[in-house]
C-alpha cells in the first residue's frame, strides 16, 4: 500500500512532470515547400507578389525567400538589394528545366516549378504537384548552435532514390523596406521580406545521416538569419530541393 504522505508526493511529481511536458516547446515540423522569388525592385509587377511572399513568409512550413535579381537596372533604377548571383540563380534554373523562361516576378517551387510570383492558387498547386504526396520534403534538416557554430543534421531518408545533395547556407533579412526613386515603380516603398544576401555551399550530401558545421557568423553574414538548403544538381543545374531548414529566429 502507498502512504497518504507518499500519494501526495507521487502526484506532486506527476503533476510537475505534466506541466513540463505542455511548457516544452513543439518540434518544428520538416516544411513542406521551398518558394523562391525572383524579383526586381524596377518592376512594376512585382510589388504584389512581394507582398505576397511576405504573407507566405509567416507560414512555418513554408520557407519564402527573395532573390533580387539586377536584369532590369538599365530601365533606370538600380536594384539596391540585387545580386548577379540571384540573376544566375534564375538562368540556371531556367536551363535546368530547358525553357528557357526567365521573368519578374517569377517564383520557383522547391527547385523544379517555375509560375507567376503573384498567383498563389498556382503557388499552392505547384507545391503540390513536386511534393508528390508527401506532406513535406523528402529530407529532415534539423540546426543547432552552440559555441558560435551552426550544426546541420540531415537524417537518413527512407527514400532509396535520394543519394546526392549540395548544402547550401543562406544569410537572410527578414524585412527590408526600400523607397524606389526612378524607374517604373518611382515613389513607391516596397517591403521585401526574407531577402537572400547571398549563398555559401557547405558540404555534399552523399545518402545517409550526416553532419555539417558552419560558423554562425558565416551564416548570418550581412543578415539577421538564415536557410540551409539541401538540394540536388549543381551549382550551374539547380535540380529539386530535398529538404530546408530555417534557422535565427526566421
């Protein structure tokens, strides 16, 4: 039999043991997308789809990035957030997929669908369609930092196609807000959300468990947070995203 003192003591335990499970944090759940905007500050189409990047940003299973590319700074205004590594970016993708399509605003979904940044019912359909029913990447990527070093796990997968990755490190801004003086969008102040400062390449995923290690000064170069994306191809032919992960409070 258990004393009316030591009952006391169980449920007292019990009861601490129950608070400290509801207080600990959720897991963060593996997202289910990668979007990918490519947008010039010299468009007068693109404010509504960084608008609605920005609103696609707060989603947690969603990894929203802009990439501001400088194709268009001869119609008058420099891009002051451009980089020719975004434009790059942009035509590699394009020759990856053999199209050729190369546009403001345009949004690539995890690595592969190219649609117009400002449709989101074609966002969401493409999300689906390279998703393939999964309800997220293929690939769990989990950070930690600790000491001034970023740690990126990649756990196994049980999908036996997925053998090869390249780990890529974005440095991200979470909000930027810049007034356009000349060009197409002349007086206007657009607010770009989680734009991309540039892109440092970690390791090469090889199938399996791994880990890679970043300092976190690297990874947070120029910015307030950042990405790590597993993607497969190369750097000159982007192929699919595998898996991402959002790390410095984004």
């Amino acid at each position: 039999m258990v004393s009316r003192s030591n009952s006391s003591r169980v449920k007292t335990v019990l009861a601490a043991l129950g608070l400290a499970i509801l207080i600990q944090p959720a897991l963060a759940e593996p997202p289910r997308a990668v979007i990918e905007l490519f947008t010039s500050q010299g468009c007068s189409s693109c404010p509504p789809a960084d608008a609605l990047l920005s609103s696609l940003s707060h989603q947690a299973d969603l990894v929203a990035l802009s990439f501001p590319v400088d194709y268009w700074d001869y119609l008058g205004w420099k891009d002051t957030l451009a980089q020719p590594l975004f434009t790059a970016r942009q035509k590699a993708y394009a020759e990856s997929r053999s199209d050729k399509q190369v546009y403001t605003p345009q949004i690539v979904v995890n690595g592969t669908k190219p649609c117009i940044g400002s449709d989101h019912a074609r966002i969401e359909k493409s999300i689906q369609t390279t998703n393939e029913g999964r309800p997220s990447l293929p690939l769990d990527v989990s950070l930690k930092e600790e000491n001034g070093i970023v740690t990126i796990s990649v756990e196994e997968t049980p999908h036996s196609n997925l053998r090869r990755g390249e780990v890529w490190v974005l440095p991200v801004l979470r909000s930027q807000s810049v007034t356009i003086g000349r060009g197409e969008n002349r007086g206007k102040t657009v607010t770009y959300a989680n734009v991309v400062r540039g892109m440092t390449r970690v390791g090469e995923w090889r199938g399996g468990a791994a880990r890679f290690q970043i300092p976190l000064a690297a990874a947070r170069r120029e910015a307030d947070g950042y990405v790590v994306l597993v993607q497969s191809g190369e750097d000159s032919r982007p192929g699919p995203i595998l898996g991402a992960a959002k790390g410095g409070g984004l």
